[in-house]
C-alpha cells in the first residue's frame, strides 16, 4: 500500500538489530538473532506499520566504531530476506549512501528486491558522511552532494520499464545495456534523507518523499515549508511525502526508567501528542519504541497498532 500525502497518517519503524549505533540501540540488540529481526519484522506486518528500514553503511572506522559500532546489516540483503517472510509491510532503505556504488549497481540490487517483493521498495537516498568509508572504495567524499544528485537522476532511469535503460550526465553514462528484471512498481518512490540546507533542497527538487534526520517538532515547520517552496519554485507540481522521526515511544507505564524524552503513558494521550506531526504538515512518522527485549518491543509494536494508531486521524 502506497504511502500518499493525500492519505492518513502512516508510521513506520527502521529495524533492531541491523544497526547498533548506541545513539539508539537497545543493549539486548548485541545478542539478537536473525530469528529476532524475523518476530519484528512479521510483528509490522501484523500491527499495520506503512514500513521497515534498514540503514546502510559499508564499512566503519576504528575513530567512529565506539558510537557507532560496526553493526550494520547490508540493507538489500536484509531487506530481501525479510520479504519472503512478510507479504504487506513496505521495505525501505533508510538510507542507502549510493554514492559508494555506480547506479547500474545500485539499480539492479534495488529492482531485483522490488521484483522480488512484488513492489514493496521505497529506496531512500542519503549523501554519507563517513570519509574513510568513501575512500576505501574510491568513491567521492568532498563531492558526494553532486554524486548523490546526479546518481537519483540516473537511479529514475535504471529503474524504470525500460530493459535498457539510458543516462548521460557528468559522472554517469550508460545505455545499450539490458538489466532484468525490472522493477515490479511502474515508479519506484525515492524519498530523499537530511536536514541540511543540501539535503532539503535536494529532497524538494528530486524527491518523491522527504527523511528528515531527527528534526526537532518546533524546528520541523519551518523545514516543511522551505521543501514545499522550493518545489514549487522549481515548478514541480507532485505532492511530496513529508517524514518526521517521532520521540522514543513506550505504550503503557513502564516500570523502568525509559528516558526523559521518552513518550509514554495511556494510547490517546500518545496518539494526541503523535498528532501534532499531522497537523504541521507531516504524512508519515518513523517511530522507535523502548524495550528490554525483543519480546517486549513485538509487544510495544502490537499495542501501538491496536490501541494507538486508531486514534491518529481523530
């Protein structure tokens, strides 16, 4: 099911386990299994999420792994796998960095996940920003703003219908080259992630959704109308997609200290509070919940499909 800014509110959620940044890592994530990733998985398929996503990196340095850890799952490879235990639930990349691949590559990696899953990708896009991870495949860092743009207009013709697809830009050429399977969708959505004034731009001009990176609510207005203006300076007449990452969820009182940004309490009053998003022009929230275990976070995600999302187009 598409995720349409003429619809209701959506939300989605990126996956446990397949990065464990401590930013936002739970600490039973460390031990999880790939059976782990399977339950939540099968769990936003039930519980009506629009979607799950995977974020992208390839490699990470000694001078970042402490924060980030170098835990992270190859999103197309985890993607792909948990469609085949899914049959609703949308499959995102959020993000993949293509600038550390060619479009040819990232276009057939994409296609064939979409063709696999019956069109169910969303292909979420972001610039990176790990230098040594873009040096180590002899990708470009310092220019990876110009490589991201000119890689989403290659990406539109790579994924298209055509079975040979053509493309001339600067950086990117190709043409008289067949790549089957296509896409199942007649239109792949490629939604764009950042909150620099780059990334906004770039989301407004390119971009069929727009993945802001943890704006906060008071901040996200201001942001909302500077992507619809620059889209309509640019006479693009398509609604886009506008995203917002909500505060860490808890449905119920918990019994343990879940933080002070945490929200938390009865599920009108999170569905109230989750309803500012719509009102400020926002279509979808990506929401992450506090848990102990991977029991407990299916048991969050049930209660918030049940009891919560009823409420968030009251």
């Amino acid at each position: 099911m598409p995720i349409l800014p003429s619809g209701p509110l959506s939300y989605g959620m990126q996956l446990p386990v397949q990065s464990q940044s401590v930013i936002y890592a739970e600490p039973w994530e460390a031990t999880a299994t790939p059976a782990d990733l399977v339950g939540v998985a099968r769990a936003a398929d039930h519980g009506g999420f629009a979607y799950i996503a995977g974020c992208d990196h390839v490699a990470i340095p000694l001078r970042l792994a402490d924060g980030m850890s170098t835990v992270w799952y190859d999103p197309v490879a985890t993607l792909s796998y948990l469609a085949g235990v899914t049959g609703r639930v949308l499959l995102m990349s959020h993000v993949a960095v293509v600038g550390l691949r060619h479009p040819l590559v990232t276009a057939k990696q994409y296609a064939t996940l979409d063709h696999l899953s019956g069109g169910r990708l969303i292909l979420g896009v972001g610039a990176g920003h790990v230098r040594e991870e873009f040096e180590a495949v002899g990708a470009d860092f310092d220019g990876r703003g110009g490589v991201l743009d000119e890689s989403i207009d290659a990406l539109r013709a790579a994924l298209g219908p055509e079975e040979y697809p053509e493309f001339a830009g600067e950086r990117f050429s190709f043409g008289g080259l067949g790549q089957l399977p296509r896409p199942a969708q007649e239109r792949v959505p490629v939604w764009v992630g950042g909150s620099s004034p780059a990334a906004t731009r770039r989301a407004a001009v390119r971009g069929d959704g727009w993945l802001p990176q943890g704006d906060s609510r008071d901040r996200l207005p201001a942001q909302i109308a500077r992507v619809h203006a620059l889209r309509e300076e640019a006479g693009i007449e398509a609604p886009i997609v506008i995203g917002a990452i909500t505060e860490p969820l808890y449905v119920g009182e918990p019994g343990w200290s879940v933080g002070r940004r945490t929200l938390k309490g009865k599920p009108e009053a999170l569905a109230e509070s989750l309803r500012e998003y719509a009102a400020i022009g926002v279509h979808q929230i990506q929401v992450r919940f506090r848990s102990r275990s991977v029991d407990e976070l299916t048991d969050q995600m049930a209660a918030f499909g049940a009891d919560v999302a009823p409420h968030l187009d009251r």
